[in-house]
C-alpha cells in the first residue's frame, strides 16, 4: 500500500501537533526544495508545517517563508549561514 503526504496528513490532522516532510529526493543536494510541494502540503493542514531537503539560498527561504505565518524550516540555521558569505 502506498500512502503519500496528501493521504497521510488529512487523516492525522485531528491527532498532530505538526507535521514534518522531507522531500528525500533533493535532501542533502543543496539543488533547492520543491517550492509546489511546499504549497500544496500547505493547503492540507493548518497545524505547523516543517519542511526539509535541498534548501539552497537565503532566496528559496524567504519565498518558502512566504507560504504561511507557520511554516518553519527543519533548516533554521540556513538564515544565518547565507548571511555570512
């Protein structure tokens, strides 16, 4: 059985505090995170949102921030490392 982020998080809503999604495909690449995903697992819950895997630049965080007053990064850290280059 095959049970995708789409499925899963509609049915747990009632029971999470948050949700964690690592987008395996692009973690540890530093080739950027899929910005669609980020927005499309949005739509799905209103709890907390922490996504991880291929954030690149102080770019992408900023527009993944943009998403919602909740989503936060597995990645905190990344705001400072690109401020420091």
């Amino acid at each position: 059985m095959e049970l995708t982020p789409d499925d899963a998080i509609p049915q747990l809503e009632p029971y999470a505090a948050a949700f964690l999604y690592t987008h395996v495909d692009t973690e540890g690449t530093m080739r950027g995170f899929p910005a669609d995903v980020a927005a499309r697992l949005r739509r799905l819950t209103k709890k907390q949102l922490i996504v991880a895997g291929g954030i690149r630049s102080q770019q992408e965080v900023d527009a993944l921030d943009a998403l919602a007053r909740t989503l936060w990064w597995a990645w905190r850290y990344i705001r400072n490392c690109w401020r420091c280059e």
